[in-house]
C-alpha cells in the first residue's frame, strides 16, 4: 500500500533525514511511488532556498501528485464545521490533505498527527528530524 507524504516528511526527505529515506526507500520496496498534494508542493516551494529547489524538483518528480476536487473539498469543510462545532480548530489546508488520503484509501504519512484528528483518516505518524 502506498502512503501521501504530508510537508513534514517532504522537508525530512529533503534534509536528507535518515530514518525518513531509509523508511521511504523500504516503502517504495513494496509499493507504488507514494503520494503528496499540490498543497505540500505549495508548502514545500514556499520555503524553498535558490539551491534547495533542484532538489526539490527531484523529488516530486518521483511523487504522483493527487488531484483534488469537489469530493475532497466537501470533506474537508464537513470536517471543519463538526470540528469547529466542538471547539477545535482545523486548518483548512490539513483537511485538505487528509481528504485526499481517504479518497485514494491511503494513509497520510506525517510528522504532525495531532493537526489531523479526523476519525476516517488513516494516519502514519514519521517523527520529524529522524
């Protein structure tokens, strides 16, 4: 099964970070490229110095880049509004992303699980700078 990698594994990877590459590498063993968003392109590419974007690059060209549309985008505002109507706050971008991965029925792969509390999102907690 393949996963979508939220920003901060993206960031990890590109930081060349161990334990994130090598559980990439063992990932991609088993399973087909994983996945990320235009969001995390967006994010990444945000913060992105001169000589970081050849890398950058490098790496999305080997992601497949998941579509999002009026399915996802209603996921995410349903989970925003019951969210909201409980006290917690959810950024819309992170919803986004988590609806993506329940459309495609693969979990999200991110250093931060606590910004996805959605109960039908699988999510894969990578620790961040590991």
């Amino acid at each position: 099964m393949s996963v979508l990698l939220d920003s901060t594994v993206l960031i990890d990877l590109l930081r060349g970070r161990k334990q994130t590459v090598e559980r990439l590498a063992a990932l991609r063993q088993h399973a087909e490229p994983p996945f990320t968003t235009a969001i995390n392109v967006d994010e990444i590419h945000r913060g992105l110095r001169a000589t970081e974007r050849p890398a950058a690059v490098g790496l999305f060209d080997g992601l497949r880049v998941a579509p999002i549309g009026r399915i996802e985008g209603a996921r995410a505002g349903d989970w925003r509004r019951e969210h909201a109507a409980a006290g917690v706050t959810l950024a819309q971008a992170d919803c986004l992303i988590g609806a993506v991965a329940v459309s495609l029925g693969v979990p999200l792969a991110t250093g931060n699980p606590k910004h996805f509390p959605m109960s039908e999102l699988q999510v894969q907690h990578w620790p961040v700078g590991m």
